[in-house]
C-alpha cells in the first residue's frame, strides 16, 4: 500500500488582522489585506462573507465585494 504524501500546513500571517469600514452607502471603498506564508502557496482561493455593522444592524453583502489577488515573490 503506497503512503499518501504528509500536507504541511504553512504558517499564514494576515496584516491587519481586522479591517474597519466607515462608509456611506454608495461609496466605494478600498482596503487591502495582506497575507505572508512560511510556504509556497497554490490553488488559494479568496472567500468572501457578509460584513456585519458594528451594531449588527445592517449588512454589507459578500457579493458586493471585489477581490483582488496580486502575488509578489520576496
């Protein structure tokens, strides 16, 4: 029976760990997150959630949220 190769699970450090949007509705807003792994990364995949307000009274949906990847190799 062949062995099935171990997954190393890489180190993810997120830079800010929390985002804070003040907007008005209508307003397009950029914020940008940045992810360091201690290993190559393929196949990452984004997944967006509905944002929440601080009151929890009103939402921002996930699909109204663009993602862009850009890799830079350091």
């Amino acid at each position: 029976m062949a062995e099935s190769p171990a997954l190393a699970e890489a180190e993810v450090v997120t830079n800010p760990k929390a985002i804070t949007i003040n907007a008005t509705r209508g307003e397009n807003i950029t914020r940008t997150i940045t992810l360091r792994t201690s290993e190559k990364v393929s196949n990452l995949k984004v997944v967006t959630l509905d944002l929440l307000s601080a009151n929890n009274s009103s939402v921002l949906p996930a699909r109204t949220i663009n993602k862009l990847i850009s890799q830079s190799h350091r």
